[in-house]
C-alpha cells in the first residue's frame, strides 16, 4: 500500500501573503498617462495610456487620442505603442512599437488622421527608438538608437571576441554593454521610402535631437571628445544630414536636451558649466547657433529644471518664450521661462502636484499631471481630460527644523488604513534614493501599500536632495572636494532625518515611538545600512534595498565608477580612506536590530556585491538577518521591474515589518 506524504516547500517558495489581495488591487489594472503631444493646431492631444496586468507579468501601452469632437479614446491596438509624434501638418501622427518577437526589436510608424490611409511602418530597428522628432518640412523622422557591434551577430556568446575596454561607463544599468551598442542619431524618409540612415556613427554615444528650422540637420548632445570619460563633459553638437559634425560647446560644462527656437537661430538647453561638481541644480540656458555662450535664463529660480522622473527638453512657445518644469519643496511645477533671461520664471501650475511630461502647441499646453492619490492623468491649463486612474490616500505635509537652525526639512505623514485616533500605529521611516532626487506631490506606491497594510509613513527631504537651492543639495559633498565641500554622505542628511522622526513621534499622537522600522533604497539603502550601526535602539527593524555599503568597493563595480569623485571631491586611487571611511560596512559590528537585505542581480549600479558584503558582515556575528536576491532585475525593481516581482518584493517588505513591528 502506497502512503502519500506531503513535501516540504521549498526554500524559495514563500508562503501566501495576507497582503496579496491588497497588493493585486495596488497593482493590477493600475493605469497612468504619459508622453502628451499636442497637435501643431491646438485642438487634439496624443498621449499614453499604460496599464500594468499582474496576471500576464507585463505593462501594456496604447496611444489614445483627445479632441474637440469627442471623449479621449485609444487609436492603437498596443500592447506596446509609445512615444506619439505630430507631422507639421497635424495630418499624421508618428508613433513606435514593440510588436516583434525579438526582445529589443521595435518598429516605427505613421498613421494618417486626416484622410484615407493605412499605418505604415517606416523603419525597424533592432535596438528600439528613442525620441522620434519630425522635420519642419514633414519629409524625415530623426531619433536616436543604440548600434550593434558586428559581436551581436555571432551565434552566441561563446562565439563572440573579447571586449576590449579602454574607458569608464561601458555598461549601464538597465542597458548591460553600451560601449559596443553606442547610442546614434538617425533619420529615416516619413513616407517609408528609404532605410534609416546613422548620421553618427563611431564609437560616441547621443542623446536627443532637435531639428534646425531649415531641416538641413539636427542638433543633439554627446560627448565625443578624448578623455570624456575623466573629464564628464557633454556637449551640444549640430548634425547636418549632409556634411561635418560642428560642435557647438568646447567641453566646459554637462548639456543637454536641446531644442532649437522656432526663427533657427537659438538652442534651448539642461545643464550647467562644471561637471565636475555633483549635484546641481541643472540650469535652462540658451545658445546661439552661430556661436557664442550660453545664456543661463532660469536662474532667478534656484531649482532644478532637470526632474526626476519625467525631464525633458524646454519647449519654445513662440520666439521669446520657454517652458520648463523645475522641482519645488516636493512639487513639479510648469514654468514660462523668458528666453532672455529678462524675467525670472514664472509658474503655470500650482498646487501639491506633479507635472511629468508636457506639450505645447498653438496656445494649448498639456501634461501628464499626478498627485500623492493617483498616478498621470492628461490636464490642460484649462483642466483636467482624462479620468483613468484609481484613487488611494493622500497625505499631510509639515516642516522640521535642522538640528543645526540653518533651514527647514520638508517632510510628509501618511496616516494607515481605517485610520482611529485613538490608536497607536507602527511606524515606517522612508528615505529616498539618489541622494539627488525628491520625495514629493506624485503617486508613489510605496507609501500607499505601506499604509494600506496597517503602517504610519513617514518620508522626508533632507539636506543632499534636490527641489532647494544649490547649497541645499550640496550640503552633503564630501569634505575634501575643492570647490564645494560638504560634510559627506551620512553627516547632516542623518540629522536631518532623525530630526524628522523625532518631530513626527513628538507631534502625532498616533505613532508609537516602541514600533519604529525604517528602509530606504539606493541611497537610502545606504541611509538604512548607516541608520542600523548608529541607532539599532531606536528601530525594531530595518530594510536596506539596493544599497551602497562600501563606497570603496562600489567606486571599483558600479556601472558609473568614476564618477563618485564628484561628490567625494578625490578619487578612490588618491585618497581610499575617505572612501572607506564613509561606508557603513565598516560599522556592520555596531548593527543590532534585525535586518532585511533586498537586491537585484542584475543591479549595476549599485552591484550586487554591495548587498553580499554587508549580508556576510552580519552572519559572520551570528547577526537576525534576511537576504532576498531578485533574478533577472536591476536597480530599477521597485519602478520598472517585472510587475510580478514588484508584488512579490512588496510582500516581502510588508510581510517582514508587519512580523517585526507586530502589526496588530
């Protein structure tokens, strides 16, 4: 007689989470809209509608339409339809594809919108599209897209040549090698008469394109200089379809995002003059395209005009006039910006809001526009268009004091789900990554799934972030920077933090001060890990996700090594002790309260080396720690991961701090 015996799960196999059904709801069907473009004569607007579908571990994109004739409607099939761009005329309408079998390879196409006509597909490219750009005179589409290395026809890897390095940045996180897949600038005829054709071919990498009036060219930004891995510059350069590259800048400064003025005889531009001083707030400049220097327009706002998610290049209203969005105390505005420089910007927008793309044409301005309850919708200056997403929580903003006096932390309180004053709730203390970059006015499901699943959440600015003025974000620099020295990573930005804390449980009644966790990712893996092995007393838990542990070792792996010099002022080989001496892996001794470690194998970034370091410290003490690996991610898991991962590694999260801080 046969016996029948259960078998043990195993290791990988988690068990089914009481947060799944909550998560499903977070995730699945989630809709957001993106990439506006308003027609030359104002009255339509093309955008992107995505959906995420969990069951099918994909997102999907489709084009949709809005006009005056009718409610906005999708006018592709999808599932991965993009980037949607107007001819001059307004009677076609460009947009790329992914409909191939092959992973990367993507098509491009042109849909008539006035009068008979069917999509035609105007180019293939193995490498996808990025930015297609129409000409004045409606006759070519310009974008840029990566070129293979004869390597990549080889049957497989086991038949490739070795790769021969010669410079820094030769991978990129998310990309893999880049150095052997440039990024080129190409055009190809709209009527999908010819082939593309690379107007930049070698070995330097492009970014964006914008056509001259005449439609003799395009200008673009790269860096093709010797020694431009070293010396980080990026320059602007003007790329005629017939003819010699002219360069437009000399290697003094990062630029980027160009556009040309409406007369031809001016560029727009992102940037600033020194690029070996990390951060800045990235400046709204205007060039001549004859020659002579920029001049820096935005600067009566000391914001950056470079935000993140959702930067772009300034759009000429008319002659005289730019816009641009620049970060704000957590906000994304829209702002007129004089192209003169005559007048300091001005805001269009106002409000806890996010603007994420933007158009303009013929007097109508549209955007991608997101609040902290819901992802994009598409509104105008007149209002809103479309109604495609799900609400979910708001928030209250309040300010911290320094601990030093010298300004004021902008911070956030998301209260949880079936909230009751008169209880107590755990607490979870976010820290955002970059250190560049913002907590702010845009849907973030973090927050929402941490208070749906029982949490206070808690988020902050510190000093070394942006959305503040230039001395704000580099309030953090290392100390022995030459030009702008700051206290280093892990010095006023943990006061400030802590400061924050310490006002929430003070202030709100609501938190318990005993049932504290906190994570972060990136550089707020970073914060996490720092946090740990100096007040392991004040958390039961912490998270510490794709983090930096060692700047030593992450100067020598990441896929932008050498370019931690700008923020530490001196560089790993001259000076390895101020390296090591701002790395909490040397502190891993002092780390007491439980940890959970979370990173991607394909992290290259951040590589995962970062996390193994810091997860052998701990279980060489014998330390309470948790290490989740995530095959086939990089270091974009939270935001651009697998919709499945994304779900499982949220579980994960919740899971553990519901276990630790005992949720009731």
């Amino acid at each position: 007689m046969s016996q029948t015996t259960s078998s043990p799960a195993r290791p990988d196999q988690q068990p089914e989470s009481p947060f799944s059904a909550m998560l499903k709801d977070l995730f699945h069907d989630r809709t957001s809209v993106s990439a506006p473009a308003v027609s030359p004569d104002g009255k339509r607007i093309a955008f992107v509608v995505s959906t995420i579908d969990l069951d099918e571990n994909t997102t999907r994109s489709r084009v949709w339409l809005s006009g005056p004739d009718g409610d906005p409607a999708p006018v592709t099939a999808g599932p991965n339809d993009a980037q949607p761009a107007w001819s001059p005329d307004g009677r076609l309408l460009a947009f790329t594809s992914k409909r191939g079998e092959k992973d990367k390879e993507a098509t491009l196409h042109v849909m008539p919108l006035a009068g008979p006509g069917e999509v035609r597909t105007v180019a293939t490219m193995k490498e996808g599209f990025a930015e297609p750009q129409w000409s004045p005179d409606g006759r070519y589409l310009a974008f840029t897209s990566r070129t293979r290395d004869a390597r990549y026809d080889a049957k497989d890897e086991s038949w490739q040549p070795p790769r021969k390095i010669e410079t820094f940045f030769t991978r990129l996180n998310g990309e893999d090698w880049v150095f052997d897949r440039p990024s080129h600038v190409y055009v190809v005829r709209a009527d999908g008469t010819g082939s593309p054709r690379n107007l930049t071919p070698g070995p330097h990498q492009h970014d964006g394109v914008s056509w001259l009036a005449d439609s003799s060219g395009v200008v673009t930004s790269g860096a093709r200089h010797d020694d431009w891995d070293l010396d980080l510059a990026q320059d602007l350069y003007v790329v005629p379809l017939d003819g010699e590259i002219r360069a437009l800048t000399s290697q003094t400064g990062g630029y980027f995002h160009p556009s040309v003025s409406p007369d031809g005889t001016r560029v727009a531009l992102l940037g600033n003059d020194d690029p070996m001083i990390e951060p800045q707030n990235a400046r709204v400049g205007v060039l001549p395209l004859d020659g002579g220097p920029i001049t820096w327009v935005s600067t009566d706002l000391d914001r950056t005009f470079s935000p993140f998610p959702g930067a772009r290049a300034p759009i000429w209203t008319d002659d005289a006039t730019l816009l641009a969005t620049a970060e704000d105390h957590g906000d994304v505005h829209l702002y007129e910006v004089a192209a003169d420089g005559s007048a300091a910007p001005r805001p269009l927008t106002s409000g806890p809001v996010a603007v994420q793309g933007f158009s303009a044409a013929a007097g109508k301005v549209a955007m991608a526009q997101a609040t902290v309850e819901h992802p994009a919708e598409l509104v105008t200056l007149d209002g809103p268009v479309t109604d495609v997403t799900t609400s979910w929580s708001g928030w209250e903003k309040f300010a911290v004091p320094c601990a030093d006096g010298s300004g004021e932390i902008d911070a956030w309180i998301m209260r949880p789900a079936n909230f009751d004053d008169s209880q107590t709730y755990p607490v979870l203390l976010n820290v955002h990554g970059g250190p560049f970059t913002q907590y702010g006015e845009g849907f973030f499901d973090e927050a929402q799934m941490q208070a749906a699943a029982g949490f206070v959440v808690l988020m902050s600015n510190p000093r070394g972030g942006s959305g503040r003025d230039t001395a704000w974000g580099q309030s953090i620099v290392g100390a022995k920077h030459p030009k702008v020295p700051g206290t280093g990573w892990g010095s006023v930005d943990v006061d400030d933090v802590m400061a924050v804390l310490d006002h929430a449980l003070a202030t709100y009644a609501f938190c318990d001060r005993d049932r504290v966790g906190m994570l972060g990712g990136s550089y707020g893996g970073y914060m996490a890990t720092t946090l740990a092995t100096r007040f392991s007393d004040r958390f039961r838990a912490i998270c510490s996700e794709r983090a930096v542990n060692n700047m030593l070792t992450e100067e020598f792996t990441s896929d932008v090594s050498g370019a931690f010099q700008v923020f530490l002022g001196v560089s790993v080989v001259e000076d390895p002790d101020a390296y090591a001496a701002m790395s909490p892996i040397h502190q891993a001794k002092e780390i007491n309260t439980p940890l959970l470690i979370i990173h991607s194998e394909n992290d290259l970034r951040c590589p995962v080396n970062q996390a193994e370091e810091l997860f052998v410290a701990m279980r060489f003490m014998g330390k309470d720690v948790t290490f989740y690996r995530f095959p086939g991610e990089d270091h974009e898991l939270t935001r651009g991961g697998s919709p499945v991962h994304r779900k499982m590694r949220a579980e994960i999260v919740l899971d553990y701090f519901t276990e630790r801080l005992a949720v009731r």
